[in-house]
C-alpha cells in the first residue's frame, strides 16, 4: 500500500501513521493512535523503575585499636546496613599518632580477621584496599 493512501486510511480512522523502521529501502510503517502508545511507553518505563532496587554503599569508619564492646555496636550497624540491602564500607583510619605506627603494622590485618569473622555469611567481601594506602577499606556486599 503506497504511503499516501496508508496516510488517507489513517486520518479517515482517526489515528496517525507512525513510521516503525527506516533503516530499510522500504520503510515500516504502522496505523496506530500515538498519544496512546506514547502514554504505554512512559507507564512500562515507570514501572520498570519501580521495581528497580536499587543499592547504596554505606560507610563506617573505625578506629585500629578498638575496644571490643564498641566494635560490637558498630557490626550492629553495619548488620543493619547489610540486612536493608546496602553495601557497606568498612575503613580503617591508620593516620595520626606514633602509637598508631609503631603497632600498626599488624593492628589492621587482625581487626579486618575479626571484622569477618563476626560477619561470617551475613556478607560476603567485595573489594579490599591496596596494602600501601593510607586508610585501610573493604567493601562487604550483603549475601543472596
């Protein structure tokens, strides 16, 4: 059918000619109302934005020689983070003090030991920071 009279049909209908693919030598067209189809498109769209989760990436900072009580209180947090679907940052603040230095070395690999340990399959360890930064971080995903 020649576009002309595709055209005709259309406006005798009361609806419009909307051209689907012009990528070919002959185009597609189609007889559609495109106020409607238009409202379709934008009502999928918004409701497949409903239904996307969407994740946040928490973060909780610590000390490296934090007493034992106090990290309890903030595992309560991070569990709290990981239970609504966060990721959650873990960073462990190694600057400032000579104490820090001195015993440092080996403060930050066992409080991370225990950081999962205390975890255990609430989470799972996404990334760790690289040994030569600063501030020591890992990123916890919460488990499936």
């Amino acid at each position: 059918m020649p576009i002309a009279d595709a055209l005709n049909t259309a406006s005798d209908m009361g609806l419009d000619l909307v051209e689907i693919n012009n990528s070919n030598a002959v185009p597609i067209v189609k007889i559609m109302d495109y106020g409607k189809f238009k409202y379709e498109q934008k009502k999928h769209a918004s409701e497949a934005k409903k239904n996307q989760k969407t994740t946040e990436l928490r973060e909780v900072w610590i000390k490296p020689f934090i007493e034992g009580n106090d990290l309890n209180i903030k595992m309560k947090k991070v569990f709290e983070f990981l239970e609504s679907g966060n990721k959650v940052k873990i960073t462990v603040m190694t600057k400032g003090s000579k104490k820090v230095l001195a015993r440092g070395k080996d403060a930050v690999p066992e409080l991370f030991a225990r950081i999962v340990e205390i975890i255990g399959d609430k989470g799972t360890i996404e990334s760790k920071s690289k040994p030569d930064e600063r501030t020591k971080s890992m990123v916890i995903a919460p488990t499936k």
